[in-house]
C-alpha cells in the first residue's frame, strides 16, 4: 500500500493531536506527510488538522485510537488476555488540549486511562522500583530524545525515616528543547 498508494499513509498522528490546523507543527509536518492534511473547518481560526484522502476524513486522534485498538489486539493475540485499563505516557511539554486528546484516542480505542504521566516521569518510577534508588539519596538525569523534542528530567531519590517507617520520595526538575 505504501508503494502504490503513499497518500494513504497517516503518519505523524501523535504530532497532530491537539493541535491546530494554524500551528507551527502542523506546517511543519505536512512537509513530510504523503497524505493531504486539511482544516476541519476552513471558515474557522481554529480548527483542528484532519487527513483527508478520497473521500474519507479522519482525525489525528482517530489515527492514535486505530494505533492503540492495534496494539491491545496484539497483546490479546501474543499474551491471550485482555488489556481494558493503561497508563499513558506523554512529553513534559505536552499541553492540556494534546493531553486531553490522548485521553479521547484512548477511549476511542476502548482502553480505559488510569493516568496520563509524562515520559520521564514513567521511567524514573520504573527504574526507582527495579533498581531500588531509595536506599541512598541519588541523582538521575533521564534524557528522552524523541524524533522533534528532547525532554529531561533530573530526579532525586531519597527516603525519610519517620515513626512509622521509611517513605520514598521523588523529586524532578524538568528541562525542555
């Protein structure tokens, strides 16, 4: 398909969603892009991006639930269980509109979100947990170095003794490209 029909190929869908058809990212995705992206609704001064090819016309957000729908198949195929609730991980610079997008791509998929955490966020728990940074008080810089962003997060791990024991605390600085 790819070969015979390029203009059938909707990439980049996690760069749209959120944005407006106006927005920097948009123009700057559409360069790349083999199908045609279009405003929503032309008479407006923001309107969403949408992929039109023929006669369909489909929403960033649409493409990121086809993604995930996708994804839950292939773990009820390969593990044979069924996946309803997820966490998602997003960038730091996220906004609130691109946040609340995944969340509805999310749905569309029939995966119910538990919580949007950003990137590094997620991986510094994950490494907290597996590696048990919370003995001695520790430094972690996380670097996540995307295709157009590079986002970091300088974490401390540390745990304060109290009367009714240890808690693990986690603090974090981020920096963004």
């Amino acid at each position: 398909l790819s070969l015979t029909r390029p203009e059938r190929i909707f990439m980049y869908s996690m760069k749209l969603i959120g944005k407006y058809f106006n927005d920097p990212m948009v123009e700057y995705v559409k360069e790349f892009l083999p199908c045609e992206i279009k405003p929503f609704n032309s008479s407006r001064t923001y309107t969403p991006p949408v992929f039109r090819v023929d006669n369909l016309t489909i929403t960033p957000e649409e493409v990121t639930a086809m993604i995930i729908k996708r994804q839950l198949q292939n773990v009820k195929r390969q593990y044979q269980t069924s996946v309803n609730e997820g966490v998602l991980t997003i960038s730091p610079s996220a906004t609130p509109i691109e946040r609340y997008s995944l969340v509805h791509a999310a749905k569309l998929a029939g995966l119910t979100p538990l919580s949007v955490v950003n990137s590094p966020v997620a991986f510094a728990a994950t490494l907290a947990v597996n590696h048990d940074l919370f003995a001695n008080a520790t430094n972690v810089l996380f670097i996540d170095i995307g295709a157009t962003s590079l986002d970091m997060g300088l974490f401390n791990f540390s745990s304060d003794s109290n009367t009714t024991g240890n808690k693990a605390k986690i603090s974090c600085t981020y920096y963004k490209n």
